[in-house]
C-alpha cells in the first residue's frame, strides 16, 4: 500500500515539475513579444496566466489533501484487521485468510488508480489550456499595436517587416483563383491583368461590382438597398475596404473576397467614407465628419486603438490616398484650406497638419480623386478643365514642375504595374471605363461599359477567386422599379390627362402634373422626405402652366416654349437659397458649354447626425453675392462662398435623375438674366421633345403659333 502511495505521489509531482518548466520554458521564450505589448496588455495576459495557475494549483492541492487522506484511512483499516486477528485465540487459519483477502480486496479496489487517471488527464489539458492562452494573447492579430499618436503612427510603419511590394501580386500563383482566359492577345494598356471593382448606381441604389481585367462580365459583390461604395483593394489583394450605410450612418467595412463576408471597422454616429490602405496592410486611412468638420481618420484594422486624427484644418479634408513606398509615410488628400480645392500631402516624418504641402496649388481648377503611382513617384488625379473633365499626373518629386493632362476622364486609378490608368468617362450610353497607357506603348482600351453611372474603379493584380468567378456574384437586390407609373387610357384624340399635386403648395402655377409623370413626382416626394426629415417637395414654385384658352406667358428670360405647359416639368421653391441656414445650397458644374446647378439639400436639424444625408465636399456658388455691390460677382453671375456650409445634406439632382426628372442647363445669358439660372427647374421628358409632349395634352390645330408647320422643299434643278 506504501509503495502504490509512493508512486502515486512521485507521478504527481513529475506533473508539477513539467508544468513549471513548461511555464518557465514559455514565459522566456515569450518576453520578447511581451515586451513589445502596451503595459495594459501585459497586465491583462499575466492576469490570464496566474488565474489559470491558480486553478490548477487549486485543483493539485485538493487532489494531494484527497490522497494522503486516502492513504491513511486505508492505513487506519488494515491496522484495525490485522489487530483483530492476532488478538483472538480461538480464530483459526480460515478467518485468518478471510481477514487477509478482506484487506487484499480493499487494497485492490481503492480508488485512488482511477483519482490518479483523472487528475493527470485534468492537469494535461489545464497545461494545454494554458499555452492556448499565451499564444493567442501574445499572437500578432492579438498584440496592440501601441499606436496612441501620429509619431508612434510613423514609427510602426517604419519598423513593418510585412510591407506587400506593389507589384507583388502580378504574375504569381494564387491558391484558389483562375484567370480569366482570352480569346485576342491582351492589349498591352493591361497586359498587367488582375481585378478592378468599382462602384455603380442602379435605381437608387449604389453597390460594389468587380471584374476580371480581360473580361467583359462584371460580378456584383454587395446588393444591400443601403448603399455600398468607395471600394479599395488591400494591398495583397484579397479584401475590399468599403464605405456603407447599412447600419444606419455610414460607416467603413471591409469585405473578404473569398468568402463574401464583411466586418465593420468604425463604429461612430458621424459620418465616414472613402477608405484607404497602408502599404503593410495593418491601417486605413478614411475621411470622417466630426465637430462640424470633415477630416482625415487613421485607424488599425484590427481594432486595438482607436482612430486617430490626421488633419485639423477648419476646411473639409477628404478622398485620402496612402503612398504605397516608403513605409507608407505620406498620405496624399484634398482640402480647401487655401480657397480652392487642392491637393495636399501629409507626412508622417513631421506629423503636423500645418505641414502639409499643396501639391496642385491652382486657382482655376478643382482637384479630386488623387492616386498614387505603384513607385510613389507620381499622383493621378482628375479635375474639371474648360468644362471637360480630365486626367492629370503630377510628379511629386517637382511639383513646381505642370501637371501632365493624359487624358479625357474621371476618379483614376494606377495599373498595378504602374504602366497605365484607369478612368471613368461618362456618356450618354451611361459610364466606361477606359485604360490610358502612361509609360506603356498602345492605345486607350475600353475596359468595360457600364448603362449605369460607375465611379471610383480600384485595380489589384490578384486575380478573382475561382470560387467567385463560379458563382457569377450576388443576385441583384435593386428593386424593378423604384414607382410604378399608373397611366389612364388616352382619349379618342390621344391625349392624357393631368393628376393631381394633393397636398402641395404651388405658388406661381395650378397643382397639377401630367399624368404620364405624377406618380414619379409623388414617389420623389416621398423619399426625399425620408432622407431629408421634412417635405422638401410639399412647396413648389411652379408646375402646370395653362395653355388654354389663352397660355401663361412666360416672364422676361425664359424660354417661350416652356416644359410647364407639357406638365413635365416642376419648380422648386427658389428662395429656399436664402436664409440662415440656407436649405439648399448649388455647386456650379461647367460641363462644356452649358453650366449646370447641382442642387444639395439640408437635413432636417432634428435628423440624428450621421442617419440622413452626409457632409459637402464642394464649395457652393453663392447666387446672392450678384446683388451685393460685388462688381465682380454681379459681372460673373455671383461667385464661390468662403465656406463650404457645416451639416449634412442630400444630393437632390442625383436622386431626381433616379427617378427620371432631368436637371436643366443654365440659359447662355445667365450671368445677366435672373430668370434664366434654372437651377430650379426639372423635368421628365422620358425622350420626348416638347412638341410631341404638347401633343399629349393638345391637338396641333390648339398649338396656334407653335404648331410644326411644313418646311417647303427646295427646287428641283433640271438640267439644261
């Protein structure tokens, strides 16, 4: 019984003997990495360990006390037999070995073996459980990254031993993905092959597509009714960081190719967007509307610190690009802090915003969309140039030195090689996007067209996964149509009538529209009172104009065959450009030789920040300076504000273009005729001119005067 207790023992204190050495062996092998944790880690994971050891200890000691405590009972018992039977004279052989197989038997059945089983089985994988937890606490995806400010920022890149080349991707093998074959030799603008996803707006609704280089089919990648956007491929090609609002505000996420999945990254009431990555792939860089301003945001993908602050200027500062050499240790973006919209570059080497250098420095255009070239040598960008948009490359090491214009387009993007662009050129067909060769010989290639408007393209040399490429992406979640149209039958003479405006206030016309359009007015109406937090649309200034008996005429400037006589068009209220705060605010776009108005309107102020609307990036056009005594202003129409306005706010004219109401141009003499600004009017022609939508309402003899009369035909020469 004494020799059993003896190596019972023994067997557990070799367990404890193992353990220590095991937890000396981990803890000298982990110092290096646990020095490298902020002190609140260290304390959290030494917490951890010497609560598990506690346990464990816990556990032994109440093992050991069972033990010996077993032991001397059995002890005590085989005493008291073995007394028992030397003391009675009148046992014989047989109650002596009775009284020896009783104790053998006890001996036998002690339970002690299967104590000792058991308790070596709970102290294994107690151990097991206890290097599970250092390694997960002391793992890289677990370790802080120990970034509290812009210097330690700058110093976290400059130690990375993970920074992806740009072209590390191009031509290598990808577990899981297939190229995508081609039938022609591939055009050399993109013999560098890869993806590009990109952003476009179906009905309303704005989501992230990708597409194979080479191929002509797209794959939707998101289909949430909230809005997906700003898509930017990681550096080794194998997420997506995106902006949504599908939790409420916009908010940045990020997308894993392989499997479709996405995780938020920031978690604010405030407004973000326009994500970028770190060359190594451990940081985004976003913009975020916060206090009333809209600055650059620098936060660790996996979540151990809060974001930090980049910029702090008293003007917006958005659309970041992080350069992609030298650790990552600038970040390009575009602000208005000098009264134009340029674009700047912010150095971690001198983390201070004031030293951000202006690399466009121009008065008379507007910069967007900068990119950095894979050697970090050049920034593409696009701005608007004589009414045309373009693209243009600055070479960073001279920016004294002109930009280069490349070609006709918008939002650029870099081959991964560097030897071309990517551009979006709009139509009237809808959005392609075209390669533009830059060092690489060839012609500008289209790439894919698009009947949507599509933007911001970001290209990856990793192709897509084989897996996607089979599914063919996610089925498509825009709804068929965003109103449905409810037309009554024509009369014998073909015409429609006119619907109702119920409960809208007309101050200048009658409250009526087409019926061939109503209904999209009304489906209008509604939205934007979901967006906005009030009813924007319940006030017009304009709608039906009478025609019979005897037409309205039009006031002084404006155009006599007037789309209020067709009941296609309606009038916002105009004044709503005045007061404080100003409801809807216009940013002037020369597109060519018509000027356009793009109309933003405010959200509601008792809309929860960030839920409606999100902040202006443009500086709008201040119409009511031409009556300030501006000589200037009143020569040019008025002219650009100081201050972009603080809130949030809607994108009217795109989403009347959702729902089919057109915009329409400036009349050429608008710097002097007031009537004909147009910033107010929209119509739905649904293709038609303006005499053919009259004869939806009126006979051609009702017309009078502007009824199509027949052109004479020309003489038909004889010949002599």
């Amino acid at each position: 019984m004494l020799v059993r207790a003896y190596r019972l023992t023994d067997k557990l204190g070799i367990v404890i003997l193992k353990l220590s050495v095991a937890f000396g062996g981990l803890s000298t092998a982990g110092v290096s990495r646990f020095t490298s944790v902020g002190r609140r880690g260290v304390g959290a994971i030494f917490a951890v360990i010497f609560g598990v050891l506690g346990i464990i200890w816990g556990i032994l000691r109440r093992a050991l006390g069972l033990l010996f405590g077993s032991i001397g009972g059995g002890a005590r018992r085989a005493s008291q037999q073995a007394a028992g039977a030397v003391g009675s004279s009148t046992s014989n052989m047989m109650a002596r070995r009775a009284a020896r197989a009783e104790m053998t038997a006890a001996v036998t059945e002690d339970p002690l073996r299967a104590q000792n089983r058991t308790l070596s089985a709970v102290a294994v994988l107690l151990l097991a459980a206890l290097i599970g937890v250092i390694l997960w606490a002391t793992g890289p995806g677990r370790q802080p990254s120990g970034v509290t400010s812009l210097a330690d920022l700058g110093n976290s890149l400059a130690l990375s031993s993970t920074t992806i080349p740009p072209d590390a991707t191009i031509g290598a093998p990808v577990l899981g993905s297939t190229a995508v074959p081609t039938a022609t030799v591939v055009p050399s603008v993109i013999v560098a092959g890869g993806s590009i996803a990109y952003t476009a707006r179906e009905k309303g609704q704005t989501d992230i597509w990708a597409l194979s280089v080479g191929s002509r089919t797209p794959l939707r990648l998101t289909n949430s009714p909230t809005d997906e956007r700003d898509p930017a491929w990681s550096p080794d090609g194998t997420k997506i960081a995106y902006a949504s609002r599908q939790d409420g505000n916009w908010e940045i996420y990020i997308y894993t190719v392989l499997d479709g999945s996405s995780q938020r990254m920031t978690y604010d009431l405030s407004f973000q967007g326009a994500p970028k990555w770190s060359p190594d792939g451990k940081f985004l860089t976003y913009e975020s509307y916060q206090g009333n301003n809209l600055d650059i945001y620098v936060v660790p993908v996996d979540g151990s610190q809060p974001a930090l602050r980049v910029t702090d200027s008293s003007t917006p500062d958005f659309a970041p690009a992080w350069s992609p050499v030298n650790n990552g240790r600038q970040i390009a973006f575009v602000s208005w802090r000098n009264g134009n919209q340029d674009i700047y570059i912010f150095s971690l080497d001198n983390p201070v915003d004031s030293a951000s250098i202006n690399v466009t420095n121009t008065s008379n255009r507007q910069e967007n969309y900068p990119a950095w070239s894979p050697d970090g040598k050049y920034i593409a960008y696009s701005a608007l140039d004589e009414g045309i948009e373009k693209v243009f490359v600055k070479d960073v090491s001279n920016i004294d030195a002109p930009a280069q214009v490349i070609a006709r387009g918008r939002t650029p993007v870099w081959s991964p090689d560097g030897t071309s662009l990517i551009s979006a050129v709009d139509s009237a067909e809808g959005t392609q996007f075209v390669a533009i060769p830059f060092t690489a010989t060839g012609n500008t290639t289209l790439v894919i067209g698009s009947a949507e408007r599509a933007t911001t393209p970001s290209w990856t040399g990793r192709p897509l996964p084989a897996a996607l490429l089979s599914t063919g992406g996610l089925p498509s979640g825009v709804p068929q149509s965003l109103f449905v149209e409810q037309v009554g039958s024509p009369d014998r003479n073909g015409h429609y009538g006119l619907g109702t405006l119920s409960n809208v206030v007309v101050s200048r016309s009658e409250f009526y529209l087409s019926d061939t359009v109503n209904d999209s007015f009304n489906a209008l109406r509604q939205r934007m009172l979901q967006l906005t937090g009030w009813d924007f649309l319940g006030k017009l200034d304009d709608a039906f104009w009478s025609f019979l008996p005897t037409p309205r005429l039009p006031d002084a400037g404006e155009e006599r065959r007037n789309w209020y006589y067709t009941g296609r068009a309606f009038g916002i209220t105009r004044n709503l450009i005045a007061g404080f705060p100003q409801q809807i605010e216009l940013v002037r776009e020369d597109e060519g030789v018509n000027t356009y108005w793009r109309v933003y309107v405010r959200v509601s102020e008792d809309a929860a920040p960030g839920e409606l609307g999100e902040p202006l990036r443009q500086m709008p056009w201040d119409m009511l300076s031409r009556n300030s005594g501006d000589v200037q202003a009143y020569d040019e129409g008025g002219r650009l504000k100081t201050d972009v306005p603080s809130g949030y706010y809607i994108d009217f004219t795109q989403l009347a273009m959702d729902y089919g109401w057109q915009r329409t141009p400036a009349a050429g003499d608008w710097r002097a005729n007031v009537n004909g600004i147009n910033y107010w009017l929209f119509q739905k022609t649904d293709g038609l001119t303006w005499y053919d939508a009259m004869l939806q309402l009126y006979n051609n003899s009702e017309l009078g005067a502007f009824a199509a009369t027949a052109v004479p035909a020309a003489p038909t020469q004889t010949q002599p």
